[in-house]
C-alpha cells in the first residue's frame, strides 16, 4: 500500500502559524495592481461530499509524529492502519484511510444507494462487528478539524462505549463519490477514552486535497 501518511503540527500550531503569517501583511505599501487572495478552506459537510472533485484526496495529518504524548507503533498489529500508543500505555489510537470495501463496506453494492452520512454509519458497524451488536443508537454526529484551514471541520459520525475503566470511541467519515473513507479508532485501558479522543480529534486532523497533476 502506499504511504499516504500526511505529517503535520497540531491543529493548533496550524492555527498560531496562519495567525502568525496574517500579521505580517501590516504596513505594505500599496500597489496600483490587485493582488489576488487564497480563497479559505470550507468545511465539509455530509452533503458537501458528492461535490468534491473525483480526484480528490483524503489524507490523515499525524500531529502524534511530533508529540512525545505519543509513540508510533513500528509494527502495526493491524495491516493498513498507523497505530499510536500513549506514553502512559493506557490508550492505543488507530489511523486508517481507505477506500470502502478495504475496511467493510462494499463499494460495489448497497453502498451506491447510500449518502456519505448513511455509509459512515455502515463503516462503523463494520469496524466493531458483532461485538457491541446493534450500534445504531449509540452514534452521535461530531467532526475532525481539516487540515490548516482554521476552524473549518469535517462532518463524521461517533460512537463511545466505557465500562469498568475500559473503552472504545471510534470516529469516522466515508466519501461515497470517492470510495474513500477515514477512520480513528481509541481504545483505553485504565483511562477515560473520551478524554483521550478529545486529544486524539485536536491534534490529528484530516487534509482534503487536489488529486495529482498531470
């Protein structure tokens, strides 16, 4: 598979550095001609999703590759997935990007007749199995942050579950027009695992990009 792994900052030293190069425009002396600007990066919405174009690319950026809170698993105990481990060994976050029928969901099948919100449903059931059985009251809407856009985000739906000191939250987000999906998956032992997804949602975001250029 290739490495379609995004390095990045955190989320939030995205937001110091954009804040950081909006400040130095102050005291430009003024030119006769236009000078066009980057138009910002939007949020993605369940809707939004059959408009991106068919080329584009949806990329995991790891702000854990930077973080000492974090430790990349050399070895990932599940093939295709980028796996992180807390200093702390309490809690394990799992990163995957795919297409469709790579992590359950057929892409060739019910699908088609599915929205991005419906399929992102079916890609969590599939991701849990048989274990919590039926999942479908448990899901809840929620959203990554996207990749140095500031506050825009990207729709996804959730599930969490915690018994006994133990938990599992998974988060994930199908493009069905792209058969593409991404998926993070926090399990914590000893610790509560809706506060480590929070630190897990802040600091990994998700980049919506061109496909490549010919």
């Amino acid at each position: 598979m290739r490495n379609r792994m995004l390095h990045t900052a955190t989320a939030v030293s995205a937001l110091v550095l954009a804040l950081t190069l909006s400040g130095c425009t102050a005291e430009q002396t003024p030119t006769s001609s236009p000078t066009a600007s980057t138009p910002a990066l939007e949020s993605v919405s369940f809707s939004d999703g059959a408009t991106l174009p068919p080329d584009t690319e949806i990329l995991w950026g790891f702000g854990f590759a930077n973080d000492p809170g974090w430790v990349e698993v050399g070895d990932a105990p599940k093939p295709g997935w980028w796996t992180f481990v807390r200093a702390d060994k309490t809690c394990i976050a799992a990163f995957r990007d795919s297409a469709l029928a790579d992590v359950g969901v057929d892409a060739g099948g019910d699908v088609d007749d599915m929205n991005d919100e419906e399929a992102t449903d079916a890609v969590i059931a599939a991701e849990l199995g048989d274990e919590f059985g039926d999942v479908d009251g448990l899901l809840s809407d929620g959203y990554f942050h996207r990749h140095e856009a500031g506050e825009a985000q990207i729709a996804h739906r959730q599930f969490s579950l915690s018994i006994d000191g133990w938990g599992r939250f998974v988060a994930a987000r199908a493009f069905v027009a792209l058969d593409h999906s991404a998926i993070v998956v926090v399990t914590c032992d000893g610790a509560d695992v809706n506060i480590a997804a929070q630190e897990v949602l802040s600091k990994n975001v998700i980049a919506v990009e061109p496909g490549p250029q010919p």
